[in-house]
C-alpha cells in the first residue's frame, strides 16, 4: 500500500502539478503570439490592398477581403473610408454573437491614406489553442505517469519488492526450528539488499555451526544422562528404558525374563583399604566382564555404587538363568591385577533373580524381589545367588543322573577351611565343605546341588564321600604331623536321617585311625528341631559313639533354650548373617553377646563363623567369641598335602594389625587362593 503511494506521490502528483503549472504560463506566452498575429495579418492585408484601392480595382479589393478573410483568426472584414463603408461591405464569418476583437489600420498608397481596413478577430481562438494545449499535454502526462508508474513497478519489484521478500524468506527461515532444511538462498547483486542476504547466510552458516554444536553437546549430555560413566554401562535411567521395551515385547509375545540384581561384597572393603582408584578400576573390570558373560541380547547397567543389574529378556527355564548367575558369579570372582602394582583384588557377589512374569509385572516390583533376593544370598554365605521364589525344583541347574554320574567320576571335592582361636592365631579345627567340579559349569558350591541331593535320593551317597574324603584328608595331615585340630563335616537334614550313618561314621573312624572327638558333625537347626524323638535317640547315639555335634547356624534360626540344653550340642556357631551386621549394628552385637554368655553357661564352645573384617573379629573377641572362622583368615581352599594355616597368620590374632588381608590378594601369595 506505502508502495502505491509512493508511485502515486511520485508519479500522477508531478503530472498533474505540470499540468497545472503550464495552464498558469500557457496563456502569458500565447497571447503576445496571437496579438502579433494578428497585427501581421492587419498590416499584410493594408499593404495588400493599397495597390488595388488605389487604382480602383474593385474585384481585387474584395478578392484580397475574401482571402482575408480565410485566416482562421480572421471573421470580420471590413474597409471604411471617412468613416464610410467601401464596398464590398463588412463581410463576417463568425456568427455575431461569437466574441470578436476589432483591430484597424489604415491602408496607405504613399503618403496618403485611402482607407481604413478593419478586421475582427474571433476571440475563441485563445480558449481553443489553451485546450488543446491542455489536451495535448494531458495525453503527455497519461503517457509518461504510466511509462513512469510501469518503470517504477518494475525496477520496485525487481530491485526491491522481490529482493525484500527473499530476505524475509531467508530471515524467518532462520527464525523456525527448520532453518537448516530451508535450502540457502543465494545472493549476486553487490548493493545493500544484496550484501543484507550475504549477512543473513552468514548468520545462517553461524547459527548451522552452533545448532549442530548444540546437537553434538546434547547428544554427549543425553549419553551422560544415560550412561554410566566408570563402566560405560547403561545407567538406572537407560536401563529402565530398555527394560520398558523388552517388557512390551515380552508381553506380546508372551516371553518370560528375568532379572538379576547383582550386588558385590564387600566392596568398601577395597575402597577403605586400596583407594577409590582402585575401587574404579575393579568397578570397570567388573563392568566388563558382567557385559562378557552375558548374551549379546542381555541388558547390562549399572544401578549405583557396587550394584549391578541385568535383564535376560528371553529367560525361559530357571537352569537357564542359574547358569548365567553362576557364570557373572564366576566372572566375578576371578582376581583383577592392580595396575602397576602386584597386587591382585578379589571380590564376589551375590545375587538376587526374580523372574517375569510370575514374580512382578513391572520394573519396580521386579527389581524390589531381586533386590530381596538378592539379600537372601548375601545372608547366605554371599558368593552365591538366590531367585525370588526359593524351593523350585529347578533351580538347581542339574539333574538327577548328571549328579549320580558326578558322584562316579569322582568330580566332588571337598575345600577346607580353618577355625582360628584369635588369641593364638592357631587354628584350633577345620571344617570341609564340598564342590563340584561340574564339567560345563566349573566349580559349583553346595547351594547349587545338595538341595537336588536330598530330593533326588543322592545324598547319602553325597554325605558319605564328604564324611569320607573329609576323614581321609584329617588322616592324612595327621601323618604328615600337622596337628589340624577337629575335623568338622556338615550333614544335611537326609544324612542326618540316614539309618546308616552310624554304622557308617564307625567304619571310617577305624579306616581311618581317628579319634571320635576329632570329627564334628555340623547340623542346622532346622534339622535338629525336626522329628524330636527321632533326633533326641539319634544324637544320644553319635554321643555315644563320642563324635561331637555341632549347631551351625545360630543367631539366624530359632531354637528354644530348652531344646538347646537337652541337645547339648559340643560347639555352637554363630552364624555368618549375624556376623555380617557387626560392628555397627547395636542389635547384632547384643545377640552375640547373649549367645556368647549363654554358650559359656551352658559349657559349650562358641564359633564365629563368616568374618571377614578385623572389627568383626575384634568384636567378636571383645565379646568374648575367639574362635573364628572366615575370609579374613582364609578362604575354603582345596586340600594339600600341608594347611595353609600350619603356621598362623598375623591377621588371626585379635590385636591391631597393621597388615591388611581378606579380599586383597599378593599375587605371589598361595595362601589367599579363592575358591
Ligand atoms: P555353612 O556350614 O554355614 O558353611 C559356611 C559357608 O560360609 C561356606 O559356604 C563357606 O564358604 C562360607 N564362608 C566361610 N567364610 C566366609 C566368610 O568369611 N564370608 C562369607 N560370606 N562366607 C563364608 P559354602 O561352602 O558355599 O557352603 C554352604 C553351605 O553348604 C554350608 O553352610 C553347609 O550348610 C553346606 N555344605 C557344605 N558342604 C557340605 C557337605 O559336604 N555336605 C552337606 N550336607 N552340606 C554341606
Ligand atoms: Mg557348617
């Protein structure tokens, strides 16, 4: 609109001002013309006719008046002599009432006059030549206002118009989130728009370069938010992403998955004693190793500190998910070297599994059971792993004949582990614990199969190789003149039963040349507190036969006071759950002093079983506990022709130490061989 004002303002106003302005002028120039005209045709016309006036020729007088009269100014004529007409009389061409000026002149033959010429001009003439001229130039001014308004609209467009509408293309392109798709708009011309377009791709190409920096920093920020950044790991909030995918895949294909919280112990052990560094590097290992026993298709984060989780989107059997639990556990557990130093750090972890869809529907609700899961295994002797919902039959990644075929090729074995009397640091007993050393699954622990045992009718051929081997393995140290005190093999609930297991336990105390009281049978409390009158004759028997019994798990199960005093059993153990919450738990270390107090009243000795700490084990002393067992003195290690705690170790006695052990591991080191 501005425009068109514009070219109207600059166009059709000149125009008419023109217009205006020659009217003003036109007249002022024309009217002297028309005037001198006029006198030129009187003064041709006088001259003209004096020759014939003269001589009297009529015809030519009015012939010359008639020609006279022909001029277009010209339209009345007439000759007067003394005031008399001449013939011919006034002739006239205009009508009368047409405006005329009258002009005269005397017609002079010599120097004497001999008429008076008079001729009336029309007046109109003056009107009509100013509106032509008007006219004329009006069709002037048309012409040039619309040669000038299409220049004007052209070289508008083309310079401006158009130019100004590729700069606000270009400009609010550059304003929209879409400015890189926009293609770049290219500029030619040097003047002002030209060089404005130039500077609007500049600032393009500038806003390119910081959009696709931007993308760059919030792809690397996404990925910081994502991943975890010591493993390189899916974080909690990725994790949960994909397991949200795989659990509408799982739904849809009605697909069961698991998912394993894997939590490492005693991982502020190393921190406390190597450094955060240290902790990192074994974090990162572990990471990696977590990653290398999985499937490709299994997911792998990292929740949070020492906690690691994992998804088995296609998990369809429980044997299936024990063995991938066994096999991180086992990944796990092998030493990390310690960069530039020769040290080598050794942790393990417990695991908890629950399982989609019989455990939980959703990510917090599966996680939660693992994590309780989880907790079971840690309470358990840790190193292991524990699912949801206990007491599946197939949870033992085994089966009935693979288990009868192992027990044939001899692929049990028995580890032993020494009890250690703190205020000596001698071992003062030992207790053997059997593996198996399964063809596919590496070493399993007991957890794995005795449960199988006792249901598949395997387990008193189980009982009696770890009795027997247990036995052997006492002999044997005794002729080598290691005094390893007592020998101490656990019975299961099955053993225990057995009909046979006296007539069995007498057999190979005279194999094997021992002294009942240097064999100790380890039973739980729930195997004792069954079948009353049952346990009360078996006991009576093997107490007969002077082999002593042991109570294994004490401070976890409850057994009353009254069946405790009538069972006597010759040690109590206090177990490793409870241990583990000592020092700081305030509950935990009343217990243990009530158990301990009851143990001395009741003249039974009491066992620590399960430290791993020096605190543990100064409090368990300082309550009056020095018979201890656990990782921090040595970890279940195979039989050898000589125990590794022949000789004490400074870390068995209850004094402060400045020599660290437990988890960290000198490579050089044979003692410190995990299981
Ligand atoms: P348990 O009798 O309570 O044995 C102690 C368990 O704690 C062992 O686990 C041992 O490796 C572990 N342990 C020892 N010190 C520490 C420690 O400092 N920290 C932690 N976290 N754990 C420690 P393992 O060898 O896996 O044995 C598990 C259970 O299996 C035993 O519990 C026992 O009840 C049973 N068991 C072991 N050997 C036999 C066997 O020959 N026959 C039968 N029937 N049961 C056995
Ligand atoms: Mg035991």
């Amino acid at each position: 609109m501005a425009v068109l004002a514009a070219i109207v303002a600059g166009v059709v106003l000149p125009g008419l001002g023109m217009v205006w302005a020659d009217s003003r002028t036109a007249r002022e120039q024309i009217e002297p013309m028309i005037e001198h005209r006029r006198d030129s045709v009187l003064s041709l016309t006088a001259s003209a006719l004096a020759g014939p006036l003269r001589s009297g020729a009529t015809a030519e007088v009015a012939a010359l008046l008639k020609s006279a009269l022909q001029d277009p100014l010209v339209c009345g004529v007439e000759l007067r002599s003394g005031g008399v007409a001449l013939p011919p009389p006034m002739t006239a061409r205009c009508p009368t009432d047409t405006p005329q000026v009258w002009r005269q002149r005397p017609v002079e033959a010599g120097d004497q006059s001999v008429a008076e010429l008079r001729l009336a001009f029309d007046d109109r003439v003056l009107d009509q030549l100013m509106r032509d001229r008007r006219n004329a130039l009006m069709r002037l001014v048309v012409v040039q206002m619309v040669l000038g308004a299409a220049v004007l609209i052209w070289v508008l467009n083309w310079r401006l118009l158009r130019p100004i509408d590729r700069l606000k293309s270009q400009a609010s392109s550059l304003a929209r989130a879409d400015n890189l798709a926009a293609p770049r708009v290219a500029w030619r011309r040097q003047d002002e728009l030209g060089e404005l377009g130039q500077h609007l791709n500049l600032a393009r190409d500038r806003i390119e370069g910081l959009v696709n920096e931007l993308e760059g920093s919030n792809a690397e920020l996404r990925r910081l938010a994502m991943v975890d950044q010591l493993t390189n790991l899916p974080n909690r909030r990725l994790f949960r992403e994909l397991f949200d995918h795989a659990l509408a895949v799982a739904r849809r294909s009605q697909h069961p998955m698991a998912l394993m919280f894997i939590d490492l112990d005693r991982f502020k052990h190393i921190n406390d004693t190597l450094g955060h560094p240290a902790g990192d590097e074994l974090l990162r290992c572990i990471g990696q190793r977590l990653r290398g026993a999985m499937r490709g298709s299994d997911i792998v984060g990292r929740l949070s500190g020492d906690e690691f989780i994992a998804l088995l989107p296609d998990a369809p059997a429980a044997e299936a998910i024990a063995h991938t639990a066994l096999r991180v556990i086992h990944a796990i557990e092998t030493p990390v070297p310690l960069a530039g130093k020769p040290l080598r750090m050794q942790i393990s972890a417990s695991i908890g599994v629950a399982r989609y869809p019989q455990d939980g529907e959703g990510f917090d609700e599966l996680l939660r059971h693992a994590d309780q899961a989880m907790y079971r295994a840690k309470a358990a002797g840790r190193g292991r792993f524990a699912m949801y919902r206990e007491s599946e039959p197939e949870q033992a990644p085994t089966t009935d004949g693979e288990l009868a075929q192992a027990l044939a090729r001899r692929e049990l074995l028995m580890h032993f582990q020494p009890v250690i009397d703190t205020t000596t640091g001698q071992a003062v007993g030992t207790e053997a614990l059997v593996r198996w050393q399964h063809p596919r699954e590496g070493l399993l622990p007991p957890a794995r199969f005795i449960h199988r045992a006792e249901e598949c009718g395997q387990i008193h051929a189980l009982g009696q190789h770890s009795l027997h081997s247990a036995c052997g393995q006492l002999a044997l140290w005794k002729a080598a003149g290691f005094h390893a005190g007592s020998m101490a093999v656990n019975l299961s609930a099955g053993e225990f039963r057995h009909e046979h297991l006296p007539r069995l336990l007498a057999h190979l105390l005279d194999e094997h040349q021992i002294d009942p009281g240097e064999l100790e049978l380890e039973l739980s409390t729930h195997t004792l507190m069954a079948d009353p009158e049952f346990t009360n004759a078996r006991v009576e028997e093997l107490r007969a036969m002077g082999v002593a019994l042991v109570l294994d798990d004490v401070g976890s199960a409850m057994i009353s006071l009254s069946r405790l005093g009538q069972l006597h059993p010759a040690k109590i153990k206090i177990d490793a759950a409870l241990v583990a919450r000592l020092p700081q738990d305030a509950e935990a270390r009343a217990t243990v002093h009530a158990i301990v107090q009851l143990a001395r009243s009741l003249s039974i000795t009491v066992v620590a079983s399960g430290v791993e700490t020096e605190a543990q084990r100064d409090t368990l002393a300082a309550a009056g506990c020095h018979w201890q067992q656990g990782f921090l003195f040595s970890r279940p290690v195979p039989a050898s022709n000589e125990p590794l705690w022949a000789t004490p170790h400074p870390a068995s006695i209850a004094r402060p130490l400045v020599v660290q052990r437990g988890l960290i591991a000198r490579t050089s080191s044979k003692r410190s061989k995990p299981h």
